[in-house]
C-alpha cells in the first residue's frame, strides 16, 4: 500500500486496482500545494469521516470528475445526494461493506459533524473513524477527529490494525501527548502517521510532540511532508 499526505487529513491510498482517497480537502487547504489532477486522478473511492468542510473538501467535485464512489455514513451520504452525487455507499458505524480490493469498517469518533450555512450547523450524522482492510495486506486505521476513548481497545481487539493516520493538532481533536499516549496504551501498530495538524494557525504546528511521546514504542512514526509517500 502506498500512502501520499495532501496535508491535514487528505490522503491517498493505492493498492491492487484502487485508488482511494480519505477526506479530501484539497481547495482552500494552505498545505496542499500540489498538483490537484495528479492528486485525484484514478481516484475509484472517496472515504468520509465527517461532514466538516475542512474534510468533506473536494468531494463532490472529484466524484464529477473521475467516478469514484463516495462512501461514508448515511446521513453525509443523502446530504451529498442531495447536491447531485451519484455514486455512493451509505453506511453507519459499526458496519462493513465490501469495496472489491477491501472492505471499510465505520467506528466511533468523538467529535462533531456539521455543515454551517444561513446561521444554522445543520447535523449530517456522527463523526466516523474507518477501518480499511486492504484484502491479504494492510489494516489502516483511519481515526478521523477524535479524542482517546475507551471504544479504541475494543477496535484494537477486533479488527487489529496495523497502521494508523493520527490526529495529532489538539484544540480540535487530541494533542500530540494524548494521541501518543492512545497509541501506546491500546494499540501495537506497525506504523503511524500524524495528520490534523499546521493546516491553521491554532492547530500546532509540528508534530513534534506526538514523535517525542512515541519514543521508546515499537511502532514506527512516519512524518512525510506534505505531497510525500510512504510505502506499507
């Protein structure tokens, strides 16, 4: 699996025949500045955490432009329908759906999931994690925005992940120490990645407090800059 970070949340995933993209915020967000085409291009899946801006991103420009099927939960999923999305895989936490090459997993995430428009945050379901079983490979646990929870031992015990993209810019989600501290305390991840982070000012800058609270694990931290690739 090779793994690019567009910088906040945004990446993309190519394995077998699939080119999968997680939260795309591409447009607007100060750390991609990248080439937009050769970021989306092949896309043949977009997955959603949440309903924020700063994650939904480039979604439905990208599923006009290439075909890529937009699975997330249900309610973001009418949401987008209802903007003229066409091809989509609702689903709701707990539950798995096959999408050829791997299957996708919703899990809890402890956040929140809006849109604002005329004054009003208008709810489009709750804040996701997702488990992404690459078929014979990876296991990629992509947190979303989230804090630690107690729910994260029970997704290491069943679906043990391998990987993990990690939140790591506090305010909004954890901070670098709590993020470590979820790693080590409930997972024994081959690698992870930091993300959420440097996008905006009052996001922390560096995700140099994460890096030092992984010191002494076993777990690989992987910190490519943005438009960079790792391979699992």
């Amino acid at each position: 699996m090779k793994l690019t970070w567009f910088g906040h949340s945004a990446f993309r995933l190519e394995f077998g025949s699939s080119v999968v993209l997680i939260d795309p915020f591409l447009t607007g967000n100060p750390s991609f500045t990248g080439d937009r085409a050769a970021a989306i291009g092949g896309a043949t899946h977009v997955l959603l955490t949440h309903g924020h801006s700063d994650h939904v991103g480039d979604t439905l420009s990208i599923a006009a432009e290439t075909g890529a099927k937009v699975v997330t939960n249900y309610d973001l999923c009418m949401y987008l329908a209802n903007k003229g999305l066409k091809a989509f895989d609702p689903m709701n936490c707990g539950g798995t759906t096959d999408q050829g090459d791997f299957t996708v997993t919703l899990t809890n995430a402890l956040h929140s999931s809006a849109d604002f428009h005329d004054g009003v945050s208008h709810a489009l379901g709750n804040p996701n994690g997702l488990i992404i079983k690459q078929k014979g490979g990876v296991v990629l646990y992509a947190m979303g925005d989230t804090d630690m929870m107690p729910d994260m031992g029970l997704i290491a015990e069943y679906h043990k992940p391998t990987h993990a993209l990690v939140p790591v810019g506090d305010r909004f989600t954890m901070g670098g120490d709590a993020a470590a501290f979820a790693c080590k305390k409930f997972f024994q991840f081959d690698t992870v990645v930091p993300c959420h982070y440097a996008t905006f000012g009052l996001l922390d800058q560096t995700a140099d407090k994460f890096v030092a609270g992984m010191a002494g694990s076993k777990t690989k931290v992987a910190v490519p800059k943005s438009g960079e690739s790792v391979t699992f």
